[in-house]
DNA sequence: GGAAGTCAAGTCTCG
DNA sequence: CGAGACTTGACTTCC
C-alpha cells in the first residue's frame, strides 16, 4: 500500500501557476508550465525522501492547455516533460491526474462533451509526453432529472474516447450525484477500472452494499497487472458536508485498512488540505504496523 | 507591499 | 437567486 497526495506540498511551497486568460500567450504558458512541472519533480523527489510513493498531477500543469491559445507546448515542452517523466520513473512514483469539475462527459450539451473530451486528451497529452501511465480519474457528471438516460450518455461517450483517454481514465464514486453501485454499473459497461472514495460512500450511500462490499467490487474492476487505488479523506468540521478536513484521522484510517485486510493490495490517494501533512503520520502508523507484522 | 476583487468552463445543494 | 462545493487558490488591480 502505498500513499499520496494531491496537487502541492506544503512543507516545499510548491504552487500551481497560471494566468489569465486574456494574458495567455504560447510564450507565457510554456514559462509557466516550465516551473509548474520544476515543482512536480521537487515533489517526487520530496516524496521519495519521504516514503510518499503518490502524486496527483495539477489539471493546471499547462495553464490552458487544451486551449489554441496555448499554443504548441506538445513540441516546445516535449523535454521538460521528458525528464520530468524520467524523476517519476527514477523515483517510483505513481502520478495521477484529477480532471476538474467541468469534464462532464454526459451533458445533454454538445459542446459540454466536446469541451470535456478536448481537455481530456489534453491531460492524457502530457502524461503521454511524460512517457508515463498515470491514471485520469473522473466522476460521471450530472444526473440532469432522468438518471438513466444520464449513464446511458456516459457510457456511449466513454466507449467512443481515444485510445489515449480511455487507456488511463479511472471512474469515481461521488458525493452527490453517483453512488458506488451507479459507479460499479459505469465502470462494467465502459471496461474501465474504480476509484473507491469511502468518504464520498459515506454521504451518498451505495445502498444495496456495504462499504467493505463496495471497496472489493472496486478493486476487482482493475486489471491484474494494475495495482488499484482509493481516494480517502474525513470531514472539515463545522463546514458542508463534503469538504475536506485538514488532516485524516489515524485511527479511523487504521480502522479502514482492516477493513480491507485479505483484499488484494491498492494505493491511497489521501485528499485533505494539509496535503503531505496529512499522509506523513499515516505512514508512520503503517510502518509501524509493518513492523510489528 | 498588502487587500480585495476576479478568474474558461458545469452541476448541484443550501441558505 | 447567489454562494459555495468540487481538481488546487492564484493572478491582477488598486490603494
């Protein structure tokens, strides 16, 4: 099992930067996209040093990259990516990415999914220039008042997707909209694997499983030759239901991995605002644990 | 230099 | 009907 976080480390004070739209220029993105991708090698080296063998990829990496207006950083950038790709390899990191909230594969609006696929292929782009597999984890999208027809669309538009997209897209359960069995259902008909996010199952329950029941279903959606992956995280107190807290409460994760004892083994993507801060006493409690076994 | 306002995009819920 | 939540606050303007 192995841990990570998402998008920036606190303790480096790595960042993700950008411009504005109306600033952008190719010259100007590929100057950001340089020292975005600087700071995601410090991080893989950071996390290496440090045990971390996750890192989520910020969907900002090539500010507008799935836009014209970025210009061609597939060729200007090609050996930053490359040696960026090559600390991933050197390092043993598992990178991944998190496409954002306006991916929405299942609109009833043409130029929604033409958007979402445009910045799909724009991430699977610069894994690909990494040289790197990183998985593309997404959710379903809306529910639009007529839920069937809304996965319908999903799976039809998932199955149409370019080799590149579909190889490393990864489907999550969410706390709205789809729940783990809706998930599950998804991940059957389009052949591709699950995300399990218990903190999301804990809000919008799967109903008909139980989380143990939902975490194995997961898990079995991936290849035998990928290791899964969880997302895990615990409530901010005192905010909406759904955000996420600073830090992750060891016990309860100790509690979870017990859960899963005689499941095969998956990695835990940790999403909480402190970020690596959150994963350092996780891993301590699992070396530990290691240690004793 | 710091504070405030703004930023590509979609969808949903809450107050 | 606006704000806030989600990938991740960061950039720009104004004082």
């Amino acid at each position: 099992m192995r841990l990570g976080y998402a998008c920036m480390n606190t303790t480096l004070g790595t960042k993700s930067r950008t411009c504005r739209l109306a600033n952008a220029t190719p010259e100007r993105v590929a100057e950001l996209a340089r020292e975005n991708l600087a700071d995601a090698r410090r991080m893989a080296q950071w996390n290496a040093e440090h045990g971390i063998g996750l890192l989520r990829l910020t969907s900002g990496m090539v500010p507008f990259g799935g836009l014209p207006v970025s210009g061609d950083w597939r060729e200007a950038l090609a050996e930053d990516f490359a040696a960026t790709g090559d600390v991933f390899r050197e390092t043993g990191m598992r990178v991944s990415t998190h496409p954002g909230q306006y991916v929405v594969l299942n609109s009833p609006k043409a130029h929604v999914v033409e958007a979402a696929i445009k910045d799909l292929e724009y991430h699977a782009d610069f894994l690909e220039a990494m040289g790197v597999n990183g998985d593309m984890v997404i959710h379903l999208g809306g529910a639009y008042g007529e839920k069937e027809a809304a996965l319908d669309r999903f799976v039809e538009t998932a199955l149409a997707l370019p080799e590149k997209v579909r190889r490393r897209l990864v489907l999550e359960n969410d706390d709205v909209t789809w729940n783990a069995v809706e998930v599950l259902e998804a991940a059957r008909r389009t052949r591709l694997p699950m995300v399990f996010d218990p903190f999301h199952d804990s809000i919008l329950a799967s109903g008909s499983l139980t989380p143990h029941q939902a975490l194995a279903r997961a898990l079995a959606t991936w290849p035998e030759d990928r290791i899964p992956k969880i997302h895990y995280s615990d409530q901010a107190p005192g905010k909406v239901e759904g955000t996420h807290a600073d830090l992750v409460d060891a016990e309860a994760f100790h509690a979870f991995r017990s859960l899963a004892r005689g499941l095969r083994d998956f990695d835990v993507m940790v999403e909480a605002k402190h970020k690596e801060l959150a994963v350092l006493p996780l891993l301590a409690a699992l070396q530990e644990a290691r240690a004793e076994a």
